[in-house]
C-alpha cells in the first residue's frame, strides 16, 4: 500500500471535482486536470444497487494511484441508508483524507459519523484523528446550525453548502443571478470564520456557462469563501484564476505589509497608501493575500 502525506486542516481549497467513485476511466487520471481536491462520490451518482462496486472500486483507485498530492474526500450516503456505515469503512481503509457527510443538520450527525469513523481507524490500524470531516449543509435546519456544525468536532475543516437539495427543501428556484442562495451562502461563511474553518460553495451545473460561473466565483471569493465544487474538469481554470490573486492585488499586499510593518516600529499605526487610509486592521488581509499567493504558486517573494 502506497504511503500518502498526512491531511491538513488548512490548505489551498479553491476547486473540489466531484467523481463517480464507480468509474474508473475517470477515476484512475483525475489528477491530470489539477484541483486541489477530489470529491469521490458515492452517493448520487451512484446506483443503489451498484454501492458495493463503487466501494471496491474506491478502495482499488486510493490504494493504488498517485494523485499527485491532490487531496482525496469521499462522500458518503446519508446516515439515514443503509449503506453509510460500510462507506465509512471503504474510505478509512483505503487511507482517505477526509470524508464529506450529506444533508448535515445537528452536531449529533456529526459525532455518529465520527462515532465510525474512529472504528474503523482502530479496525484499520489507521492513526485515530487522522481522517478528516466536511460537513455539507443542504436543508434549511442545517444553515441554522450552521455554528454548531462547524465546531461539531475537532476533525471538522470545513463545511460546504449544497444548493440541489436546499433549493428543494427552500421550495424555492435556482437562477443565475444566484439571489435565492444569498442569505445561505452569507449565514454560512459567517459560521465558518466564526469556528476557524474553511468554507466551500455549491457547483454550479450549467457546465458550459463559464461566465455565469466565473461572475459566481467572483461573488463568493468576496464574501469570502475558500473554493467552490465543480463537476467538471473545465471549470478548474475558471475558479482558480478568480481564487489566485492577480499580480496588482499581490504588489498592493506587498506594500502594505512592508510599510505597516515599518511604521508599526516608529509607533504609527494608520497610514496613507497609494491614496487610501490603511491601518493595522488591514495587515491580516495583506499577508492572507500573500500566503494564498504563494499556495497558489505565483509568489516567490519573502514575506
């Protein structure tokens, strides 16, 4: 069995493809179109009656193939089928480094799940803590406990909005100016900053609009989002150049963090830059630009 980097709780997020853990043909080369993390479904795109196979076939691609560092999740069936436990099992088996858990609306999914997952490390000889949890919120009960989702447990790093099945128990309809999602997307990355973890938005399923997704992407970066899922390979781009700062942004972030550093020494806290008021408030959001710079593989400066 291949030996893989242990997961991290804090590491570049911007796009999670979303794979039928059942077929192969995409499952053996998703690392060639390079997201940083790789959702490996088995549940939707998965028939009931094929659960068995996606799982052997899960367990075959995570033992067996180098992803070139890209992180590994699974999704697995909602603890209230009956196929949710022996998802847990195949995933912790085969060395995933976290699992994403459907339709979460209290802390207590949270802890059955992790209830499970903890068997199965010990059953596995796997390291106890070392597989990660994503809690995906889908229904309204979950957006309001959005908070207490996110400090469910410390295996928690992120937690992500689904919008098909909020829309369904929304009884409302997606369009693409996205207003419908607004109040679930603000309530969300608000309890996520909140608890210290990150926060990922929903697909978006028009594949071939790349300039609705892209105006999507733009929207949720600034109300702070870490990534966005996608199901297709060419949203990959789209998403990581809106996520990656750009040249001007990492310069501005540059000047910032130097001169406040500076002035920090004589006792000034507030400064004038390039014509805008800039204070010590503002250093967090310069260096943030600059880590996620150079997580992105565009800085090469030495802050």
């Amino acid at each position: 069995m291949k030996n893989f980097p242990k997961p991290q709780k804090k590491r570049l997020r911007r796009t999670m493809m979303f794979l039928n853990a059942q077929r192969a043909g995409l499952v053996k080369d998703a690392y060639v179109y390079k997201p940083d993390c790789i959702i490996f479904d088995l549940e939707d795109a998965v028939a009931q009656n094929q659960k068995d196979s996606a799982r052997f076939q899960l367990y075959a691609a995570l033992t067996t193939i180098d992803y070139r560092g890209i992180e590994r999740i699974v999704r697995i069936n909602g603890i209230h089928t009956p196929f949710w436990k022996e998802d847990v099992r195949a995933a912790v088996a085969c060395g995933c480094d976290g699992i994403r858990i459907p339709e979460c609306e209290t802390r207590n999914d949270v802890a059955i799940v992790e209830a499970q997952v903890e068997k199965a490390e010990k059953e596995f000889g796997r390291e106890i803590g070392e597989t990660m949890i994503m809690a995906a919120i889908e229904t309204p009960l979950g957006v309001i406990n959005a908070y207490e989702l996110a400090t469910s447990s410390p295996r928690i790093f992120g937690i992500s909005i689904g919008a098909g099945d909020y829309m369904r128990t929304m009884h409302a309809t997606r369009t693409r100016e996205g207003a419908e999602m607004f109040v679930a997307r603000g309530q969300l990355v608000i309890a996520a900053r909140a608890a210290g973890v990150m926060c990922f938005d929903t697909v978006h399923t028009d594949i071939d609009d790349l300039e609705g997704l892209e105006k999507d992407t733009m929207l949720i970066r600034q109300m702070g989002y870490d990534g966005k899922s996608v199901i297709s390979p060419k949203q990959i781009s789209v998403i990581h150049k809106v996520f990656t700062p750009t040249e001007k942004e990492i310069l501005k972030a540059e000047n910032t963090v130097r001169t406040l550093r500076e002035q920090a020494e004589t006792g000034v806290g507030v400064i004038s830059l390039e014509g805008q008021m800039v204070d010590v408030a503002m250093l967090e959001g310069a260096q943030r630009t600059i880590d996620l710079a150079k997580a992105a593989g565009v800085y090469r400066g030495d802050l």
